[in-house]
C-alpha cells in the first residue's frame, strides 16, 4: 500500500523546457503516493500546464512579493507564507539555492521533509536532465521511474479536418535558430508536395518571425497559434500529426503530448536535453552549427516521417 504523504510541494522555477523534463519526477511521485495532494511552486505560465494535466492540484507563484523574504539571510519572514509551508508534509525543491539560504527560512516554517535537488544538470556530464531530476526521488524509495515526460490535456479548440504538421520556427536563442529562409523553403515544400496544413506557433518574441513565414502558406491551410497558454498549446499539438522545431520547451511539449516531433539540434548538448519520446527525430547540424543544417536535410526528414 502506497504511504499517505498528506501534502507534497514541488518547488520548480526554469523555463519551459527545463518544467515539462521534471514531469517524470512529478508523475513519479503522483504514482506513489496517489493520495496526496499536489502543488507547485514555481512560474504559473507552466505550473498551470501540469495543472490541466492531472498532475497537480494546485500551484502557487515564485514570483509573489512576500515569498521575496525567504531568499533573505535572517529575513522576517512572511506570516501566511510561514503557514502555507507549515501545511506541508514534503518538500522537493529544484531552485538554485547554493548557500541553502531558502532551504534554511523554509526550515524555520515546517518539519515538513525537505528534499534539495538540481536545478539544473551539470553540463560536463553525460546523464540526461529528466534522469537528474528524478534522481533526488531515490530518498523515498522511488526507483527506475519512467524518465519520458507525458502530459495529456482536454481538446479544447479543435483544428479543421486534414492533416497537420506543426511548425514552431523559435527557441530561447538565436544560436538555437534554423535561418528563417530555410523555414521559408521547408514551408513551400510542405505547401505544393503535401496535402498538409500548417499550425504556426510563436511566442511573444517570434510574432514578427511568424509573420513573415505566413506568407508562405495559404490562408486555407494556415492556423496561427499565437502566445497562447501552454495547456491550449498542447491540446493544438496533440492533434497534429507532426512537429517541426528547434531545441526548445515547445518541442518538449510536443513530444510530451505523444505528437511525431522532428528536432533540429544545434549546439545544445544532446545527450543531457534532447527528447527521450520513441516518437521524436533529432536532426543534428553538423559540428552543431545550424548554418551548416540544408533545408534538403530537413525535408528528407519530414518526407520519411510522413511515412511512418
């Protein structure tokens, strides 16, 4: 019988990417302790994906006011968050906390367990990121848990009849960026050799990008989805058929919602941060420069995914 655990928080900031890989750490203990209840302390823009996923039951914002106190040596700290901490049984925190100042004010809140893991993996290693994340579970006797992340959200808007290819043309970083004229190329591709339609996906920082590539895509054809929040995203991808992207949290979540996912890898460290799902392709740039990655290359990918 699994043990009752009361009240589990897991403290998480990071961006998109680096909260969809600590999923199967956060699966893995909502399997072994299924009467729990869940929360998240972290960026609610992600928190509210694992949210609309089952996964939590709730979630709280790092970024509030009064939680400021806790990252102060000393500090007085605030009185309802004192309380809210003190309603804890567990605490898994993945915060960057290296003179455990955090670690010590929530000390002073609750009894509760505490469990310190990495924020983030140590680059110079070859062990995957969700691996590292699950790796602090081991104190409670969570062993070899399933290291893919996998989220499954309602449909709420549903995309026109046919077949869709995802493409998000984006990252955090330009040096993660395929050349948007070869966007353009794969686009046109799609557009006269397949009967495909085309889901366009950006961020607050890829509209003009998205603009541009629109062009290149009948409006018939086109959906745009723009900044929309992470569960809607995910009900969108999870109806397409394939997805195109760079190393980014998107990618993350359209290989976490079991949708076909080709990856165009750049300098990024593959062994630490690419996707574990069966369903995903890495296209490596040579010497990890996506300069050097033809539009041919990616083509050939999609046409040989298309027929699997």
């Amino acid at each position: 019988m699994a043990e009752k655990r009361g009240k589990i928080l897991v403290v998480r900031g990071g961006a998109i990417g680096d909260f969809i890989l600590t999923l199967p750490a956060i699966s893995a203990m909502r399997n072994t302790f299924p009467g729990a209840h869940f929360e998240v302390l972290g960026y609610p823009v992600v928190a509210e994906l694992a949210k609309a996923g089952g996964l939590i039951d709730g979630f709280r914002s790092i970024e509030a006011g009064p939680l400021s106190r806790f990252f102060a040596r000393d500090a007085k700290l605030d009185p309802a968050w004192v309380e809210y901490f003190a309603s804890c049984n567990l605490i898994i925190s993945y915060l960057y906390d290296p003179d455990a100042i955090f670690r010590t004010n929530v000390g002073r809140a609750t009894k509760a367990q505490f469990i310190q893991g990495l924020h983030r993996p140590d680059e110079s290693s070859a062990v995957h990121a969700t691996a590292v994340f699950l790796k602090p579970l081991e104190q409670l006797a969570i062993f070899s848990a399933d290291p893919v992340p996998r989220i499954s959200v309602q449909v709420g808007e549903k995309l026109a009849p046919g077949k869709w290819i995802a493409i998000h043309p984006g990252s955090g970083s330009e040096r993660k960026n395929w050349k948007l004229e070869r966007w353009f190329t794969l686009l046109q591709w799609i557009q006269t050799e397949t009967d495909w339609n085309v889901l366009l996906i950006a961020g607050e920082a890829e509209v003009t990008r998205l603009d541009e590539l629109a062009r290149a895509i009948a409006k018939g054809r086109l959906h745009r989805a723009e900044c929309l929040p992470l569960a809607d995203l995910a009900a969108l991808l999870a109806q397409c058929a394939l997805f195109v992207g760079h190393d980014s949290g998107i990618t993350h979540l359209a290989a976490a919602v079991d949708c076909k996912v080709i990856a165009l890898w750049g300098p990024s460290k593959r062994i630490i941060w690419q996707p574990l799902n069966k369903s995903a392709r890495i296209v490596e740039a040579p010497a990890g420069d996506l300069e050097q990655l033809t539009a041919g290359t990616v083509i050939d990918a999609v046409r040989e995914m298309r027929m699997l």
